[in-house]
C-alpha cells in the first residue's frame, strides 16, 4: 500500500492513498508530493465539525492571502466518484463547482460528512495522525475559516 506523510508544525499526518478508486488523482497528488509542491503550503481552511483544507500554492505568501483557496498546478483532474463515504478521515479532492475542477487542493474529513459522497473524489484514508487534524481544524479561524495560526505542511512524501 502507497502511503502519504503530511509533515506539519502540529505533528504528522499518514495515509494510505486508494489507487483502486481513483488512479489519475493518486496519480497526480503523487507526483506533486514528489515534486515538493506542496512543501510550505498551508491548511487554509478549517471548518471544526467538518475537515481541513490545503494544497494550494498560493499559501505560501502572505502576500496573496486574498487568493488563498483559488490555486492550483495549472491542470486540472478528471473527477473519480466512488461509494466510498465521507466518513472521519478520508483524503479527497477540493474543486470549484466544476466536477472535473480539482488540482492540487484536498481535504482530511474531520467528522463523518456523507452529504459529499459521489460529489467528491475519495483517494486516501489516514492512518495514523487524526489527532493532528484534531488540533488543526480546532484552531482559532477568523471569517473566512482560515486558521489564526499557521498550519503548514512542511514536507509531503510518498512511500511503499
């Protein structure tokens, strides 16, 4: 089984990646993993009850904060909806309202949200580490649900 490691200022974050239910997008998080994509990214969006969300580029400048949530690779992924549900801790794609819109940004599901189910592309399941997605989707977020205090992703790596 393929494993993501979220390295991040809270601790790590492992999960098994699910090529069997959606190939391109593993794929494709895999190699932006590889490539350091996204090293020094940001959890940008935290919603307590709900998930964190990251993966876009833009997060590393402050400077762009007004943009944070709108990056991506400059590509983007066919959907791959599966019955796999939305329950605590499945990895799967953000994206606009286009299905087909998704890039670089995901999300860890926090609590059980089935309402996203065949709505989103499932492609990991964390293993180890809910309890740093605990302590980030806990944080103090201001109006637009961005944490208070940094989230980052320091690291992502892939392995066997």
């Amino acid at each position: 089984m393929t494993k993501a490691v979220i390295e991040t200022n809270f601790g790590n974050i492992e999960f098994d990646l699910l090529p069997d239910l959606a190939p391109e997008t593993v794929r494709n998080f895999t190699k932006l993993a590889e490539s350091e994509f996204y090293n020094g990214t940001l959890f940008h969006r935290i919603i307590p009850g709900f998930m964190i969300q990251g993966g876009d580029p833009n997060t590393k400048k402050s400077e762009l904060r007004a943009q944070w949530g709108m990056g991506g690779p400059g590509h983007n992924v066919k959907a791959e909806f599966s019955s796999r549900s939305h329950l605590r801790g499945i990895v799967s794609m953000a994206r606009a309202a286009d299905p087909n819109s998704a890039g670089s940004q995901f999300f860890i599901v926090t609590t059980d949200s089935t309402f996203l189910d065949r709505e989103y592309t499932v492609f990991g399941e964390v293993t180890q580490g809910m309890d740093v997605a605990d302590k980030i989707v806990n944080l103090p977020r201001d109006q637009t649900d961005c944490p208070q205090e940094e989230a980052k992703m320091n690291k992502v790596t892939i392995s066997n």
